[in-house]
C-alpha cells in the first residue's frame, strides 16, 4: 500500500496583483482538494484488492473496514482542505478519529498486519482537519504508542512500512495544512491591504477636493460679493469681476473633474438626498424612498446614476410639478407628470427617448444585464402602476430594471 503523502500548496508567484491572487487561490484550492482526496482513496485499493482476494469471510470483513475508515478519512479531509470551517473541521476530525480507529482494530481483527494499512490514513485524517498545534503532537504521540504495541507484540518488522508511510504522510500533510493556512493568511493580508488602500484613496481624495474648493469657492464668493457691490457704481467693474468670477468657477470645475477622474463611485442614498434637494429647490414635489436596504447591491451604482440623470431631465426639460421614485429590489421607477416623451417611444423598448444621458444610462445598464425602459407616465407597465401624468399632459416615466 502506498500511504498518502503531502497536499500540494505553493505561495502565489512575486509581483501578482493581490486581488488576483486572492481570486486565484479561492478559485483552485478545493478542486486540488478534491483531487488530492480522490488520487488516495486510489491507492488505498492495493489494500482493498488483498482482502478481497482472500475470499473468506475475514476477508470481507476487512474490507468493509477499509471502506468505514476510507469514508472517514475523506470527510475530515474534505473538512479541512475544501470547506475549511472550523467547527466542522473539529469535529469531523473527532468523528474520524474514532471510525479510522475501531475500522483498523476490525481490520486487523480479520486478517492482522495488513489491517494496519488504514493507520496512515487515519492519521493524515486528523493532520488535515485539526490545527497544526494540536494535530501533529497528538498525531505523533499517537504514532510512538503505536509503534510501541507493536515492538511489544513482534510485530513491527511486519509494518514497518505501513509505520513509516505513516510518518512521512504525517508530516508531508502538515506541510500541505501549512502551506494552505499561510494562502489563507495571505489572503486575508491582501483583502485588508485593498480596504487600506480604497480607504487612503478616500482621504487623500478628500483632501484633494477641500483644499481645491476650499479656496476657489472662497475667492468665488468674495468676488460676487463684490460684483453685487459694484452693480450700481461702476457697472463696468461688476463685469469685469462676473467675468473673473466665471473664469474662477470654470477653473474650479475643471480641477474637481481632474481630481476625481480615477475615482469616482456613485451612491444610491446620496443621490437621492440631492435628487429631493433638487425637486425641492425647483418647485417640484418630491415623493422618495426613505431607505435603499432592499435594493440589490449589485444594482445601486446604476440605480444611483439613473437617479441622477431622471432628476436633471425632471428639473431642467418636463415642467413637472410632481416626481415620484420607487424602489425595489431589482427595480427602480422615476415618474413624472411634465410634458412627457418628445417623439415615440414605447415602454417596452420598441422605441426609445433621451439624449445622451439617457444613452449613457442605457450602456452602464447593458453592462450589468439590466434594462432601461422609458415612455409616458400614462402608459401601464405590465410588472408595475400606472403612471399619474397631470390634466393633458402624458408625463414620462423611466424604468430601470434587472434583466431576464
């Protein structure tokens, strides 16, 4: 019988990126886990082969022994190198400690010294589901008593090989264990290292942004001061000082667009703060959501952006004196009771309407499989309400949802 010997595990190579490292290894370590279960319960039927050979009834008997303490060893390896959860991984390691234990003492019951062939596989059972502090010294207290009883009962020279696969599959697995628990250590570094890193890119964009606005919305409001200062006096100077103003604004737009060029992420709560805001400021009624909990988190960054784009076309284009937003889990729904749609357009997508906004909105959807839908508030959605478009006019609607 050849014993089994240590799981592969390697470090990720110098220079990846942690994200694809992390990705990779979470990726493969429970197919090579797997494997590595299968390719030795192969090998374990050298010993299953033998006892069948025999044809009596010892025989079966120590077959159906290396059959409980095969089924045993897989479940605490599977524990251990594939779920890897430590509750579990404990007690299946307990579990079959115990099964691997009274299947080898049937076994060699039934035909003697090749029963001790389940031995290493028992052992490597325990390696690979308990912590290494704890399994190799119990694992190999555990062995010295073995091989003790078996000095004492002459009976070492007829395993010794099972006892030195023993040996060396105990220690090739705690290798395994350890080179898997550093992956997970590195892993974890990796996740932190990232969240670090998001978090620094936040603050110094923070910083960036205050000490830009800070002094250009200054000078800013200093300078309208002063225009509305000069409006009467000397009319020349206000323009002169609008036109400053207007440069120091621009100016300021541009360094704030340059800032956040490489880090810009939209939030669904936020936006619909401004979104009221703006309604408010414009005279609108405004009929929004108290809370995104529900929405799928996969799908608030585009909500976020529709949001965006539904509220500047309800302020600047449709005359509205009403707004409403609902939101669902894989839907959101802005309606509105202006002028409505210029042109066709059908709900359903047999047409559409917007400008480039609504165009941009419909490819950020397109790359997360949603959908956007647009046309008269009037006009029913089969999966929502009617829309409320005011006395003679058809109001619009923009839906916005998960695909099929």
């Amino acid at each position: 019988m050849t014993p089994p010997m240590a799981l592969p595990g390697a470090e990720p190579a110098p220079g990846t990126a942690p994200r694809a490292r992390v990705a990779r290894g979470t990726t493969w370590g429970p197919v090579i886990g797997v494997v590595w279960i299968i390719f030795w319960l192969v090998m374990l039927m050298q010993s299953v082969t033998a006892a069948v050979a025999r044809g009596d009834d010892r025989g079966w008997l120590a077959t159906g022994a290396y059959v409980v303490g095969a089924a045993a060893y897989s479940v605490a390896c599977f524990h251990g190198f594939v779920r890897r959860r430590h509750g579990e991984t404990v007690r299946s390691a307990v579990v079959a400690a115990g099964v691997g234990a009274v299947a080898t003492a049937v076994a060699v019951a039934a035909i003697g010294a090749p029963g001790y062939d389940l031995v290493p596989y028992v052992a490597v059972a325990l390696v690979a589901a308990l912590p290494l502090r704890y399994s190799l010294p119990f694992t190999g207290t555990a062995l010295i008593g073995l091989w003790v009883v078996l000095l004492r009962a002459d009976q070492l020279e007829d395993t010794s090989g099972m006892f030195i696969g023993a040996v060396i599959a105990t220690l090739g697995t705690g290798m395994g264990r350890f080179s898997v628990e550093r992956g997970l250590a590195a892993q974890r570094y990796a996740e932190e290292a990232h969240e670090l890193q998001l978090q620094d890119e936040r603050n110094r964009m923070a910083r960036d942004l205050h000490d830009i606005l800070g002094h250009s919305l200054t000078v800013i409001a200093l300078k309208a001061d002063l225009a509305g200062k000069l409006v009467d006096r000397d009319p020349d100077g206000a323009k002169r000082e609008l036109g400053e103003l207007q440069g120091l604004a621009r100016s300021a737009l541009a360094d704030v667009r340059a800032t956040v060029h490489n880090y810009r992420e939209m939030s669904l709560s936020a936006e619909l703060v401004r979104a009221r805001q703006a309604l408010t400021d414009a005279s609108i009624r405004a009929e929004l959501p108290g809370t995104v909990d529900d929405v799928n988190p996969e799908l608030r960054e585009l909500f976020a952006w529709a949001v965006r784009e539904a509220t500047t076309n309800v302020v600047r284009h449709s005359g509205a004196t009403r707004c409403r937003i609902t939101l669902a889990r894989d839907r959101l729904e802005v309606t509105d009771d202006g002028h409505g749609p210029i042109g066709s357009a059908d709900l359903h997508g047999e047409g559409h309407v917007g400008g480039h906004g609504l165009d941009g909105l419909r490819d950020r959807a397109a790359r997360v499989g949603a959908l956007v839908e647009t046309g008269p508030a009037g006009q029913a959605d089969r999966s929502g309400p009617a829309g409320s478009g005011g006395p003679g006019r058809p109001g619009f609607r923009l839906v916005v949802r998960e695909g099929l």
